[in-house]
C-alpha cells in the first residue's frame, strides 16, 4: 500500500507540475527545455534610433524593401516612440517607391485617421492621391500607355483624394502639384469621350459620334477636349445633313476657335489623338517627406501657384450614377447654341458642374 500511496503522490505531483506548465504557457516549458518555439513573441533587436536610421540608410540605397520592413519593425515595437510618425511617412514613400501603390495608399490612410493633427498631415494627403492615380501595382502604370483609355476607377479616387487636399489644406506646398494632377485627370476624362468620338467618326457612326462630343461640351466645359468636340458636332452634322446646326456649332469654332477650320472653312478634325497631356505637364516627382527640403511644384506653364489650384477648384468630374440619372442626349433632340453655352466657350463657366451621362 505504501508503494501504491508513493506512486499516487509521485504521479500527483507530475500532474501538478504539468498543470503549472500548461498555466504558465508553452513557452516557458520550452525555455526551461532550452527548445524554440515558432509562436514566440518577438522582442526588438535593435533601439527605436537604430531601426530608423538603418531604415533610411536602405531608402538612400534605394532598398525600399528593407526600409518597409525596419519601419514596421519599428512601429511594432515602439508604437507610440518619438520615430513612429515619421516612420509612417518614411514608409508610404518607400512603398510607393518599390511600386506597391495600393500599400502606399493604404499607409497614407493609416497617416490621415491616427495623425489628423500631425504638422506634416498634408503630405499623406498628396501621397495617397499620387499612389491611387498610378492604380494597381499590377495594372497599367503612369507613363505606358494613352491614359485616356485605361481603367478610370483609380482615377477617381485619386482626383476625389487631390480634391480633399485643396479643401482641408490649401496653403500646402503639395496643393499646386495636386492641383495639376487633377486638371490632368479632368482632361483624361474628357479625351476619353473624345477617343471613342473619333472612333465612331471613322466608322460612320455619325449619331453615336454626336453623343460622345456632346459630353464632352456640356459636361468637361474647362477640358483640352471642347475645341475637338466642337469640331465632331460640326463635321458629324453636316454628315447627318442637320445643317442648321451644323452651323451653330460652326459658329462656335469661328468665334472661339478659327484654327480648328481651314481657310475654305472646312472642319479640321484629330482623329488619331496620338498627343499626350504628359508633353504638357510635368509633376512634382514624389519624394521622402523632410521638413528641411521644399516640395518639387513641377512646370505649371507660367501660371502662378494660385491660379493653378484656383483653376483645379472648379473641376468636378461627374458622378458615376450620372447615367442612370440622366437620359442620354439624341439626333432628335440636338444642344442648341444658346447665350448660356456661347458663354461658356468663352470661359464664364460657373464652378458647379452637372452630372454627366455615360454613352455606353
């Protein structure tokens, strides 16, 4: 009995001694081993300073894969430390740089909700608007293809993010290049009718070209593209024989712009849109925030900073519902040339704009 009453308390106190591991965790049962265990949690391996600085050193290097990696490093382990903030501007910059825009556009987001007070806030601001207008690290990028005829869902986004910035931060040394990138995307969308316009001008497809160039006039009135879509409504209602309207819009192109007609008066139309906005502008190229170091603005053509984001508040690109809402204009029921459209081909254009009705 002494040896069963000995084992009792022998497997009683193994028992215990289990149940104390399991409390304590698996973890320390394993160091008390001297095993590893892969769901240890981490500690820091280097100081809060020596993460940011090695950080930056990658960055310099262009190592932007690193530097994303001591930056979140850094915010993991010192969340709330003195180089947190600015490990996260360092960060959508390093991911912007290393093409993974939607990371940067996530990071800048992060930036604006935790940091809203932040002295350098605005630079998210122009960060996520820059990353969202390059889209998908996967799709189409900036300077590859006619822009007019990728995906417009970035777009968007982007322009409405620029937008956001000229409201809640004028004064910003990102404003005037924000504001830039939106008349950029303005124009998109407007050459974007025009191309599909032209399309259907070379295929004979004269009503569905009146369409896409009355778009244009009535809801892009600020783009490149009017003194084109004017041209399309004249030269495809001549064809159509509408001639009285053709006319109208003749009229236009005389008063407001002669070039686009020959001296015998006949329709110059560009068809093959081979121009880019990009020989036109040039963007402030993005670069690591540093309070020390001014913002490149880019080239703004002569205009002072604020004309141009002067001229940006009034653009505004119609809602994607705008379709739905609206019924489509018809040969039956042209645009006439009223002294309210004679008025905007002369630039008093009101800041509202209206919605606009997709063709397709």
């Amino acid at each position: 009995m002494q040896a069963v009453g000995n084992t009792f308390i022998k497997l009683s106190s193994i028992t215990l001694l289990a149940v104390s591991v399991n409390l304590v965790g698996c973890q320390t049962f394993k160091n008390l081993t001297g095993g590893k265990d892969v769901d240890t949690v981490a500690t820091a391996e280097k100081s809060e300073l020596a993460y940011y600085n090695d950080a930056i050193a990658q960055i310099d290097k262009g190592r932007y894969t690193q530097a994303v990696e001591d930056l979140t490093n850094l915010r993991t382990f010192y969340p709330t430390g003195q180089y947190a903030e600015q490990a996260l501007l360092d960060m959508m910059y390093a991911q912007y740089a290393s093409g993974k825009y939607e990371n940067a556009a996530a990071s800048a987001e992060q930036f604006i909700r935790l940091y809203p007070s932040n002295p350098q806030v605005s630079y998210a601001y122009y960060v996520r608007g820059v990353a969202n207008m390059q889209g998908s690290s996967e799709g189409i990028k900036l300077l590859k293809l006619n822009q007019a005829e990728r995906d417009t869902a970035y777009y968007r986004i982007a322009f409405a993010n620029f937008q956001e910035l000229l409201n809640k931060y004028p004064n910003s040394p990102y404003a005037p290049d924000a504001a830039q990138r939106m008349t950029f995307i303005y124009n998109q969308f407007a050459e974007s009718e025009m191309s599909a316009a032209n399309w259907y001008i070379e295929r004979e497809a004269y009503v569905a070209a009146v369409n896409r160039a009355k778009w244009v006039f009535q809801y892009y009135p600020l783009s490149e593209s009017v003194p084109d879509a004017i041209a399309v409504l004249t030269y495809s209602h001549e064809k159509l024989g509408l001639n009285d309207l053709a006319k109208e819009y003749k009229t236009l192109l005389q008063i407001n712009y002669p070039n686009m007609l020959t001296a015998d008066g006949r329709v110059k139309l560009n068809t093959k849109r081979e121009r880019t906005l990009f020989n036109k502008l040039t963007f402030g190229q993005l670069s690591r925030f540093n309070k020390d170091t001014s913002v490149a603005t880019g080239d703004y053509n002569g205009a002072t900073k604020t004309q141009v984001i002067n001229n940006a508040n009034q653009l505004r690109l119609p809602s994607d519902n705008a379709a739905a809402n609206t019924t489509a204009p018809s040969n039956t029921s042209p645009l006439r040339l009223t002294e309210e459209n004679r008025r905007v081909r002369l630039g008093a254009v009101e800041a509202d704009s209206v919605d606009m009705t997709d063709s397709n």
